[in-house]
C-alpha cells in the first residue's frame, strides 16, 4: 500500500481516496482479524496504518490538519474496513467520529488534542459507576469507574461522562488517557477486538475548559462552531448520533454474505451447501435482498442527514424518530440477513473457525448496542408519532 | 437408574458454579473425577464391565440435565457415555483390553469428518490419520477414529487407540463448548492389535460382535438411530438452563438508561411467555422421542422422529436466541450464563442430527412419496 502521511500531503485526501486506503487494508486486517478477537485489543502495528492513512481525520478540523468532510464518510469508510475486521472498523468508523465531539467544544481543548497536526483516537466512556465529580477552583475533580470505553488501549484521550455535584445535568470531560487507568474486564464473545475497557480516575483534576454539558455539545451551535466551520461542528449534533454503529454493521453485513458465497463457489456440488440446492438459493436470496434493503435503508438515512444538516433546516419531529427507527431496521436487517445463512451451515464450519462465524458473532454484539436497540427505539418511535413523551429526549424536545 | 439422575442433579449446583472457570479454562481433573465416581461415562457401557447398560432415554435426560447447567460437561458425559456404548458392541478381546484393568477408562471420539489408513502389519495394523477438532482428548484413555479406509477394502473402518499415541494440537476457537478443548489430533503409523480395528458396518450395525445374543436398544440394535440422538437431550437442556438463568438475572435487571425494572416491559414478559411455550412444546416432543427411542423406534417411524429432534433443535436455539438478544450490552459478556448458554446451543445445533434443512425435507419427501436419492 502507497500512503502519503496526511500532514506532508499539500491537497488533502477525498472520501473516495480514504475508502481506496481503507479497502487496501482489508486483507491484512482478515489476516489479524483472529488474532484482534484472542487478544481482544487492535494490534498496535494496524493502528499505526490507520493513523498513517490518514483514516481517523475525517471529521478532524483544517484547522489541524485534518480533512472536516460531510456526515457519512465515517460510514463509508467503516462499511469498507468491517469486510477485513468488524471491530477495527469500530474503532475508525464509530470511535473515530467522537472527533467531532471534542471540534465541537472549547478551542483550547482543540488546541489540547491536535496542536501541530496531530494524530488523536478519542474514546468515550458513558457508564458510570462510583462516580464522584466535585466542582473545584478552575474546573473539576473527577473520580470513578467507567464502562464500555472502546479503544481505550490505543486512545489518547478519553471524554467521561456524569453529572457534576450540585447540578443536574450530563457533562462531557475530556481527559488525556496519561491520566487515568486502564481496568482489563473485556471479556466478551463478539467485537472482542473493540477492546472495550473500563477506565478508572482517582481524584484527578480537569480544567473547565475540557468539559462540556451534553446539552451544550448536541445543541446547534457549540463552541466549537466558532472556529471550525463544517455543518458537522455547528448543526444539531442529535440527529446524527448512533449512526455511525452502521458502518460496522452493514460491512460485517456483507462481508459475511460475501463468505457464503464464497462457500458456495468452493462447493464441488456434493455436500449439503451448494448452489444448486433449492433451500440455499432460497435463503442466499433472502439475505442478499435484506443487505440490499439495508444498504438503501443507510444510504437514505445519511442522505437525510446531510439535507437538514447541509442546508442548516430544522428536522421535523416525524423525521427525528424515522432517523432512529430506519437505523434501527437497517441493523435488524444486516443480522437477520447474516442468521439466515448460519443456521444453515454445517458443523465444521463452526468448530474450524470459518471466517463467517466470526463475522456473525461480530453482528451479533453490535446488535446488542443500546443504539440500535429494538425494543427501545422501536417503541419510543411509535410513541413519538403519536406525540407522547419518550425516553429519547430529542424526540420530546420542540 | 432414577439414582443416576438424581446424582446428576445433585450434582449440578457445583457444575453450574464452575461453569464460567470450565467455559474459560476447560474440565478439570477434578470435575472428570467426580463424574467418574458417579458413574455416568459408563451409563451404555455393558454389565459384562460393570456398566450400567441403561436404556437411552436416561441416556437423553442425563444430556439434559447436565445441558442445564454446563454445555461442556454435557458434552463431555454425552460423548464419553456414547463411545462407551460403541466399544461395548466391539469384540470381547477388544472390550478386555480396554476395560480389563480399568473399566472406568474414559472413551471419545471424533466427530468432524477426518481420514486415515490402516495397513495391515502382521496380524495387527498400522494406523495412521488426522481429525479436526475431537473433544475430550485431554482426559480420554482411548478414542474411537472413524473415516478409515482399509487396503483391500471398500468399507470404512473404525479403530479405537490409546490417546497416549497420538498428537494432539490446540486450534484458536472462539465458539461454543470451549470447556471441551477440541483439538486436531494425527495419528502417525500406530499399532493397532486386529481386534480394535473394525469395519464400521459391523459396529454400528444390529448385533454387533460384542452383543449378547438378542439384545437389544444401545448395545444390541442398530447404533445409528441412538447416535442420531446424543445431542438433542442436551440442547433441551442447555435452552431449560438459558431460560432459568434468564429469568433470574431479569427479575432483578434495572435499565441501563433509565433506570428502570426490566421485568415491567411488556415486550419483555411477552418474549419470555413465547419462548416458556418454545420450551414447552419442544418438551412434549422430546418426550415422545424418548419413549419411542426407550421402547426402540420401528424403522417406518425414524424420519418422524429425526424430524421432531431438528424441530426440538430450532425451537431451543430460537428460545435462546429471543432471551440473549433482549440483555443489551450484557448479552455479550462471557461472564453473563445466557450467553454461554447461546454459544454452547448454537455449536451443538450445528450437527447434521438436528439440521433443519436436512429432516424437514426428508419427511416431506416421505410424505410425498419421493424416493430419496442413493
């Protein structure tokens, strides 16, 4: 693979150019894909690549080198690498956008994270427990434990999640990993290779200006929106989030339809899966048909995005909860796709560790992800087109 | 035999309590002890070596009772119990060598497709071959290898050899029944005495060389239509021990956003109401399948039967299915029971014995009248 550094690179890379270095990458993340879910972390050496690539500045400010392009490249991106390793595409496509988060608040926490250009993984930990936060002079004192912080190992900064005492709202901190720990208790079948960790902090001290209130940080025009000028730091930060779960979801998708094939291809004709077998074209064509519908569901989902988001135009209330219900679907399409075709495969391909079942499992934990949940959104949805009050405070909100 | 059960499931809280350690490191010399001292690898073995020779039906409801709470040791009985009953229908000399000195001597076998050669060497035999992924070796005295071709001879063959003699090689495995420590093991130009070599039709089929004359079920009939079934009752099982760990675990879960009891959810009782029903009809089956399979099943009822055990199947993959996929977050941990219980089902399910493609057509052709293909 031939890479320009990002930073020595005068015109900066296109989307087509990232998804190009990304698809390069693919069978060399297959390669370690194994060994990414044994150790349960992305090995140092494909971080390095990714870095290099350039593939984790898509939503990094100009201003810092990096390349500020429109919602949905992420996706893209991630859809591309999940065809080599579903967890590494997490961890570009799903952790890799919590930059627009941190180029959303404060400039000097900006300065912080990319002066002089450079390279940063921001993770996030949103569930606390244990957590102390006290107001102190010039900012906070953080203590506590937080779960679920994807790409903790190879993170350089972590932005923790709670409530201050004495207030009530969620607040944002974002501290450099050097100052916190990490607590190894991911022990998980699927994504395995996110590395999702806990993170502890012990009375650690953050400066105001690397905190902000989630309301602050979703709210159309955050601080960061003073400086860096891409809808993706200025618009409403509501209706983009949890889509980026599906870049992972509808790569590992494909990748696992594509194994099948494949399968079928090697098939000499003899065994149980085989082409020319009625039951298998039966289900080879119901699951192209759902990866198809989940590919169009997602196009148009991001498509959406991009008109309310480009055009700065307020979403209505029945949008807000399509958005939400259509990514939910698109994920229930991508794994019932995938199921089909498992229960229809033979014992060896279980106990030998064919590529596919690694691709299933991979699914399956990501449709898990509160995110995508069904019974959740699908039922704050239906709730939301009758104007009730949901769980989901964008819906509610006017 | 009831005292056998009983057993098992006196046994089974200090199983379930082990069950994450077993998952996560494998059965340990203990464990094999204990089940030893029970007497379950030697629930089929022949009185001539003072087994059991229980009908199967025990055979099921021990799968399922171990199912319940640990896949792997499930597993582990299921299969040792079985290759017992094999080696009783091989030839008294061959019976004597392996359980002359030790008759609790612990048997597998393989289970994947392998291959290998016997060539003759004297009177005995040379043995030499690979398998993928076998079970147990790591506490088995003895295997039993299938898929064996014989110079001269256009049958397959079986032999049974000292697991001391072969090589085994640990795999990267991420699915289910890891406690099993499946291993892809070669076997490299071993000795094997004449009387542990066989072909597999003589073994497998009605009065085998080492069946008292007109016996019948496990050790006199036909093999094929118990060894059809060593899995189903342990699928039951292991969907029983997913719902119950299930429900205790959802009485007591508060939402992660919310903070709410999980329980309350309507979408949640429901579920758990579809998938008691799952569990309840795929009991009732499995009941008639037992009494049939106690009674000994009359050939024109055999593509019913392995219909109903594929169907047994489906309905406890979905049941455990439906219950991991409404845990969230936690549905994935491998410390979480329903989940170990979801990986453990979803392997065993697998096997062509409860493949749905393979029974469902079958008895539709037998219904419809259309031969099977030779």
């Amino acid at each position: 693979m031939s890479v320009t550094s990002p930073m020595t690179k005068s015109v900066p890379p296109s989307l087509d150019d990232l998804i190009a270095r990304a698809t390069a990458m693919v069978p060399v993340l297959e390669q370690r894909a194994a060994a990414t879910e044994r150790d349960r972390t992305v090995s140092r050496a494909t971080m390095e690549e990714i870095h290099d690539a350039g593939l984790l500045r898509y939503f990094q400010p100009k201003r810092f080198g990096g390349y500020e392009m429109d919602w949905g490249a992420q996706v893209q991106i991630g859809r591309v690498l999940a065809h080599g390793c579903a967890s590494t595409s997490w961890l570009v496509c799903v952790v890799g956008s919590h930059s627009a988060y941190v180029a959303r608040m404060s400039p000097e926490a900006q300065e912080d994270v990319w002066s002089g250009g450079k390279d940063a993984l921001i993770a996030t930990g949103s569930v606390a427990r244990n957590v102390s936060i006290e107001p102190a002079p010039g900012g906070f004192v953080l203590s506590g434990r937080w779960s679920f912080c994807s790409g903790i190992d190879h993170a350089d900064w972590v932005l923790l999640r709670g409530t201050p005492a004495g207030d009530s709202r969620q607040y944002y901190f974002l501290f450099p990993c050097s100052e916190i720990t990490i607590e190894d208790d991911w022990h998980v079948s699927g994504m395995s290779g996110t590395g999702s960790k806990s993170v502890l902090a012990k009375d650690v001290f953050i400066p105001a200006y690397r905190t902000l209130s989630l309301t602050d940080l979703m709210s159309p025009n955050p601080p960061g929106a003073a400086v860096n000028k891409h809808y993706v730091y200025s618009y409403n930060f509501r209706p983009f989030a949890g889509t980026a779960l599906l870049g992972p979801i509808l790569g590992a998708g494909e990748a696992a339809v594509a194994q099948f094939m494949a399968m079928l291809e090697a098939s000499d004709g003899t065994g149980r899966l085989n082409i020319h077998d009625m039951q298998t074209q039966l289900r080879l064509s119901e699951s192209t048909a759902e990866i198809g519908a989940a590919t169009l569901l997602l196009q148009s989902l991001v498509e959406r995005q991009q008109y309310y988001a480009g055009g700065d135009l307020p979403i209505p209330k029945s949008e807000r909860a399509a958005l939400v219900r259509d990514r939910t679907f698109t994920a229930r399409l991508c794994f019932s796709a995938v199921e089909r075709l498992i229960s229809h495969l033979d014992a060896s391909e279980i106990y030998l560790e064919h590529p596919i079942q690694r691709h299933f499992r991979d699914l399956s934990g990501m449709v898990q992800q509160i995110g995508v949940n069904w019974d959740r959104n699908m039922t704050n949805c239906a709730k939301a087109m009758f104007g009730l009050h949901t769980d989901i405070p964008y819906f509610n909100a006017d | 035999m009831e005292n056998l059960l009983a057993d098992a499931r006196h046994l089974a809280p200090e199983l379930a309590a082990k069950a994450r350690q077993t998952d996560s490191q494998g059965i340990t010399p203990e464990t094999v002890a204990a089940l030893k001292a029970a007497g379950f690898f030697r629930l089929l073995q022949s009185a001539r070596h003072g087994g059991l020779a229980a009908g199967f039906d025990t055979y099921m409801e021990l799968g399922r009772i171990l199912g319940r709470v640990c896949g792997a040791t499930a597993w582990l009985v299921s299969t040792a119990a079985d290759a017992a009953a094999l080696v009783s229908r091989m030839t008294p000399p061959a019976q004597e060598e392996i359980w002359g000195k030790d008759p609790d001597a612990l048997i597998t076998r393989n289970h994947l497709r392998g291959g290998g050669t016997l060539a003759p060497a004297g009177a005995a035999w040379r043995l030499s071959g690979s398998w993928p992924a076998v079970g147990g070796t790591n506490h088995a005295e003895w295997i039993i290898l299938d898929d064996l071709t014989c110079a001269g001879d256009t049958q397959t063959w079986c032999a049974i050899v000292r697991t001391a003699e072969i090589e085994t090689t640990e795999r990267e495995y991420f699915g289910g029944l890891r406690g099993v420590a499946f291993r892809d093991i070669t076997a490299d130009d071993v000795m094997v005495p004449s009387a542990r070599a066989m072909r597999k039709a003589d073994l497998f089929g009605a009065n085998p060389p080492g069946a008292d004359a007109g016996s019948e079920g496990p050790l006199g009939s036909a093999y094929d239509i118990y060894a059809e079934n060593r899995l189903v009752g342990m699928a039951l099982g292991m969907a029983e021990g997913a719902y119950a760990d299930y429900t205790t675990i959802t009485r007591a879960r508060v939402s992660g956003i919310g903070g709410q009891s999980v329980a309350k959810f309507t979408h949640v009782q429901s579920r758990l109401g579809e998938t008691h029903a799952d569990l309840k009809s795929a009991e009732a089956l499995y009941d008639v399948l037992k009494a049939g399979l106690a009674r000994g099943l009359p050939p024109e009822s055999t593509i019913e039967a392995a219909r109903d055990r594929a169907y047994i199947a489906r309905r406890a993959l979905e049941a455990v299915t439906r219950l991991v996929r409404q845990m969230g977050a936690m549905g994935i941990a491998e410390a979480n029971p329903v989940q170990r219980h979801y990986r453990d089902i979803r392997t065993v399910a697998t096997d062509e014995s409860l493949s749905w493609d393979v029974h469902m057509a079958r008895f539709g052709r037998q219904e419809l009248g259309v031969a099977e293909a030779s």
